[in-house]
C-alpha cells in the first residue's frame, strides 16, 4: 500500500521535473498540467505539447481570433478563464470529448480543436483536405515527450 503510493508519488514528481526541465517552465505549472490533465483524461505528455503549441505556456495569450489562455478557449460567458486552472480544464474535457467523438483519432480530434468541429466537417464534406500543420506540430511535441519519458 503506502510503498505503491510513495512509488506514483515519486513517479510523478520525477515525470514534473523532467517536463519542467524539458518545456523550460515552472514546476507548478507543469504539475497544473499534468494533474488537470490526467483529472481530464489526457496524457499529460498530450497535454503540455497542446499548451505549447497553443499559447507557448503565456496564460494570457491572446489569438486572432479572440481565444484565451494556455489551452486558447474561444470565450463565451466564462470570465475567468485566464485562470491556469479553469483554462486547462475546459481546454482538456474539450479534447477528450474530441476523441471521444472521433473513436480516439488523435489527428483528426487535433484538426478539430485547432479549427472546431463543424468548419472540419465542412472541409471533409467538400473534399478538402484539412492543412495538418497544427496537428503535427502537437503530435511532434506529444511524441518527443512520450519518448523522453520512456
């Protein structure tokens, strides 16, 4: 019992650190990250290359097309998400119930956070081969971290 608990403890602070030392960001946002995203059902490895792909880790970013935050959540109602914690939350459920929506189709449900799920469906429909750049861009960080961690 408390020899396993002590084992993930360590385990966990060991994947912080490296995360940490790897993205070149504070331990406590790394941690953030990692324990929002696994509270979500992300790998945190998925979860620190979509933050850094999304915002370069500035919990202020700002897109052009008026997302927020470190995940780049479109605003509606919510005021606070410039809030590490809401902001990770929110962006993490929404891709976990994007592969969810894609049968775990991890390109595709990436496709469909960076562009939304409806201006995808429309691209399909035309026959247009969405640009994969995004997708790839988080990918190539997910797998550099997952071979990192290994």
């Amino acid at each position: 019992g408390e020899l396993a608990v002590a084992r993930l403890q360590l385990g966990r602070a060991d994947a912080i650190i490296d995360y940490s030392a790897r993205y070149l960001i504070p331990a406590d946002l790394t941690a953030d990250v990692y324990d929002i995203a696994l509270a979500e059902g992300i790998e945190p490895g998925l979860g620190l290359a979509l933050v850094k792909v999304e915002s370069h880790f500035n919990p202020r970013a700002h897109s052009s097309a008026g997302a927020i935050g470190l995940t780049q959540i479109l605003p509606n109602t919510i005021p606070q998400l410039y809030g590490r914690d809401t902001n990770l939350r929110l962006g993490f459920r929404y891709l976990h119930d994007l592969l969810e929506h894609y049968d775990n189709d991890l390109e595709r449900a990436l496709l469909a956070y960076n562009r939304g799920p409806s201006r995808l469906q429309e691209m399909l429909d035309a026959g247009v081969v969405p640009p994969k750049g995004y997708a790839q861009s988080v990918l190539n960080g997910y797998r550099r971290s997952s071979r990192a961690a290994e």
